[in-house]
C-alpha cells in the first residue's frame, strides 16, 4: 500500500495513550492530523479523528515505534 494514497472518509484514527512513548513520529509525519500534548505524547487533532484525507496517515502510523497509531477503516 503506497503511503501517499488518501485515505477513506470513513477512518477513525487514534493514539493509544497507554503505548505511546512520545517520540512524536506521528506528529512529524502527518502534522495535519497529529500533534503532542502538554506531555509530549502522540495525539490527534481535535476535528481530525477521520484522518483529514491525509495521504500519509498510513505513513505515520508504519513511523510509529511502538505501534501506537490506529488507522481502522470503516
């Protein structure tokens, strides 16, 4: 799967706060979606959890050290 296909409307992305690690891969990859918080850990952007049609959502999900990034198609 190419990391520059847009992704689905129907998406519902998310960070799984108890495996985060806050190496803000997330953030750096697709920082129209992530962003860290005041504690420096991964999370997405009010308005953003269908992933905004980013292309590289997938991207920043692969980028993720721990695997704390979930894409799941709807």
């Amino acid at each position: 799967m190419s990391p520059t296909r847009p992704t689905s409307p129907t998406n519902r992305v998310s960070v799984d706060t108890d495996v985060c690690i806050g190496a803000g891969q997330c953030a750096l990859t697709a920082p129209a979606v992530f962003t860290q918080d005041e504690d420096g850990f991964g999370a997405v952007l009010p308005g953003r959890e269908d992933g905004g049609g980013s292309p590289l959502l997938r991207e920043a999900a692969r980028a993720c050290p721990v695997s704390a990034v979930r894409v799941e198609e709807g």
